[in-house]
C-alpha cells in the first residue's frame, strides 16, 4: 500500500479503520467491514434517509 500511496494512486496512508466504518456508519444503516492484510473489505446498504436529503439537496 505504501508504493500506491507514494505514487499517488491512494492517498490514505493517514486512514484508520474506526474512521471508515464511522463514514460509512453515517451515509448507511447497514456496515460490514473486514480486514484482510492491509485492505478494508467492506459493505454497505439501506441508505440513511440524511445521506438521500444529502444527496438530494445537492
């Protein structure tokens, strides 16, 4: 992962798991999140109804 964040391609050297799965938490009512090795494996469904009035506002 360090090769694709010094390249560029990612930039989430700074990332954390809690911090994913609060985004995720936020925009659905459904999370699952796994690690496997370096990777955050995740899903994400039913959509929160603030996250639709976000989108929706936009």
């Amino acid at each position: 992962m360090r090769v694709y964040n010094r390249k560029g391609i990612f930039s989430n050297g700074q990332d954390s798991l809690s911090d994913l799965k609060t985004m995720l938490h936020q925009h659905f009512r459904e999370v699952d999140v796994s690690l496997q090795g370096t990777l955050a494996l995740f899903t994400a469904r039913d959509k929160s109804a603030d996250a639709a009035q976000d989108i929706d506002e936009n």
